[in-house]
C-alpha cells in the first residue's frame, strides 16, 4: 500500500489497539491502514515535529515533541 502526503513526513509510530498509525513532520498526521490519505491532521503552529509516540495503554493519547524542545499530548 502506498500511503499519499503533501507534507514531509518523519517519524512513524502505530497504535498498540486500533487499526492506525501517526507520522510526525510539519505537522502530526493520522493514517487508517485502510486509506491512503490521512484521517486527521494535527496542527499547532510549530516549525517541526520531530517525533511522534502513542499511549500504549491508552491508544486515545499520543504524544509529540517538537523542535523547539515543547511537548504536546
């Protein structure tokens, strides 16, 4: 499957229960396996998001850092 993104994308992280995954970039983006384009796109006004990472416990949390060393949950 080849999945489709205007934006670069960097870090990978997939949920631990649902059918999804999240790439870090220019902004945080949520992939169904399913689909080819992303369901979501998270945005808050940040140059880069260097890593993103989902609550395993808690696949409704994820994670991400950002260029300028803030957290966002």
């Amino acid at each position: 499957t080849k999945y489709l993104s205007k934006l670069l994308l960097g870090n990978v992280d997939h949920s631990p229960q649902e059918n999804e995954f999240a790439t870090a970039g220019q902004v945080v983006q949520i992939w169904s396996y399913e689909r080819t384009k992303p369901i979501y796109q998270l945005e808050w006004n940040m140059d880069t998001i260097l890593k993103v990472k989902y609550n395993p416990s808690d696949s409704n949390i994820l994670c991400a850092t950002c260029i300028d060393r803030s957290v966002i949950f």
